[in-house]
C-alpha cells in the first residue's frame, strides 16, 4: 500500500500536508476485511512510523538549539499543518 514511501527521513521531511494526506485517505477509504488487516496496518505504521520520526528529528533540532529561527519555523508550520 505504502512502498513508494521513502525510508530517507529528509525526504520525507520536505513533504507537506498535500503530500502527506493522500495517503490517510487511501487508509480511510480502504475496505477492511480480516483478509487484509494486516496490510492495512502495515500502511498505517508506514505513514506514522515517518510522521513520527519527522516530529522527533524536528524537536531535537529546537531542543539543541534554541536559537535556530530556521528549526523554529519549521517546527511550528509541521505542528501548524
């Protein structure tokens, strides 16, 4: 379901909420059966499994240095968004 997303955090990281909501829809409008939970779950933990690791990466960037503008903005507009 997932495979075209990449493991390279950085690129992930450029995405925005347009790239990124695509593929929530796809989850919302899979028909799930207990056939094909399993690769259901396995796009959700894909999609989260990177959200997940962009929010880290952006807070240690805030934490480490609390005067990078630059880590601030992009913290705020991931949260924002």
């Amino acid at each position: 379901m997932f495979r075209s997303l990449s493991d390279d955090p950085t690129v992930f990281m450029n995405w925005s909420w347009g790239d990124i909501e695509p593929h929530y829809r796809l989850l919302e409008q899979y028909l799930l059966t207990a056939e094909n939970v399993s690769e259901w779950l396995v796009g959700w933990t894909a999609i989260a499994d990177r959200i997940n690791e962009w929010y880290a990466r952006l807070n240690v960037a805030i934490t480490a240095d609390t005067t990078d503008a630059s880590a601030e903005a992009r913290y705020n507009a991931f949260l924002d968004e």
